[in-house]
C-alpha cells in the first residue's frame, strides 16, 4: 500500500492513506494489493497502476500509450515525451501521467495515463502541447500504440 512510500514516489493524485483497490504489477518502489493486465498489449510489458476507490457511477478510464523510437532517435524522443508531462499534470480530469521506458526495448516508451472520464482524454488530445509534440516528434515515433480502457473489477 501507499501508506510506507515516501510522498515523491506515490503516482499524481494518490494521497498518503489513499484507499486502493486493483493494480496492475507494480514497476515503481512501492507494491500495490493484486494485480491484472488489463490489455494484451501490456501482457508483456507491465505498467504499474493503482485505482484509487471512485463513487459508483463515475467513469474513470486509463490509457497506455506507447511510442517506439526510430532507431536513433530515442534521446530526441525521451526529451519531447518529458516535456508534455508537466502541461498534462496540470489539465483537468488527469489523475495520473507517468512516463515509463520499457526495460526490454529501451526504443520503446510507455504513458500510463489516468483520466477521470473520457471527455477530459478528448481535451487532452485537443491540447497544444499534444499538438505540438505530434508534429515535433512525427518523423521520431513508429508502431505507436494507443490503448483506452476501463476498471471491469
């Protein structure tokens, strides 16, 4: 739980003491109770969340996005991907923004993203710094994969 992790390494928007249910398996220097992999995409390569406890009725969606590098643009990449953090952390509706790097395939990178619904992943999407980090990154990025899903328990 999040109780023993020092403030720094608890996700955007969970609070000391924050009540958790679900996770996926944890990559990050704390340990969440269970675990699923919520797409096959993420089967292989998993990305750490913790679900805080949401009143029923509230749609709360997490989103992997995973940008590869083209071969020598990894650093460049990295960069731009870092950049968008700090705006994104800031928008309404965003529970959490981490950036993640695939120990297996250093080329490829991973967003676990938390939205409080999907009208605030549409605004998101609409942002300028997504825009601008779009066409910045346009020739960088191959196979990117963009998956958006939901709590089903």
């Amino acid at each position: 739980m999040f109780e023993d992790a020092p403030s720094d390494a608890r996700p955007a928007g969970i609070a000391a003491g924050a009540p958790v249910e679900n996770s996926l398996t944890v990559h990050f220097p704390y340990e969440c109770s269970g675990y699923h992999t919520a797409f096959n995409a993420f089967a292989a390569r998993r990305v750490s969340c913790c679900f805080p406890r949401k009143e029923k009725g509230i749609a709360e969606i997490a989103v992997g996005a995973i940008p590869g590098a083209k071969s020598g643009c990894e650093e460049p990449l990295r960069v731009q991907l870092e950049g968008i953090i700090g705006p994104t952390r800031k928008e309404q509706g965003v529970l959490q923004y981490d950036l993640l790097r695939d120990l297996r395939e250093p080329r490829r990178f991973v967003f676990f993203e938390r939205w409080e619904s999907e009208d605030a992943l549409a605004a998101h999407a609409k942002s300028a710094h997504i825009a601008a980090y779009r066409q910045a990154v346009a020739d960088w990025v191959e196979h990117p994969e963009i998956r958006v899903v939901s709590k089903i328990a």
